[in-house]
C-alpha cells in the first residue's frame, strides 16, 4: 500500500463499502465491508505516524538545519 497518501486507501475502502451493497451474499457483503475497515484502520495508521514525524526545516541563510515539530 501506499504508505504517503493515505487518502488513496480511504477512497478503496469506500469503492469497497458501495460494491459491498451490491454483493447478493451475506458472506460477500461481510468481508467487503471487513476489507472496508481494515482499509481505514491502515489509513489511519499512517496518518497517525506522518503526523509524530518530526519535521525538519532547513535556514539556508544560515547554513544549518533544525529540526521541530511543525503544526498542521
């Protein structure tokens, strides 16, 4: 999966709750929407992770780099 752009994974899971909606088995429809969660929580991970990176800001006038936690 793509570990940056956890947005592509929430779009997958939503693909996957609406083909769940169409799945004539309850079985089907279960695992769908299964998979739709499982895409979430994964999406969810890595914005939790991408959020605790510490950023690093390079001061090129000065020649030296600083590292800090940066807002969003």
């Amino acid at each position: 999966m793509d570990e940056k752009h956890p947005e592509k994974l929430r779009e997958l899971a939503s693909w996957y709750r609406e083909f769940a909606e169409r799945a004539g088995n309850p079985t089907i429809w279960e695992s769908r929407l299964r998979t739709a969660e499982d895409l979430d929580a994964a999406a969810a991970r890595i914005e939790r992770d991408l959020a605790a990176e510490p950023r690093v800001i390079e001061f090129p006038s000065l020649g030296e780099r600083a590292s800090r936690e940066l807002e969003r």
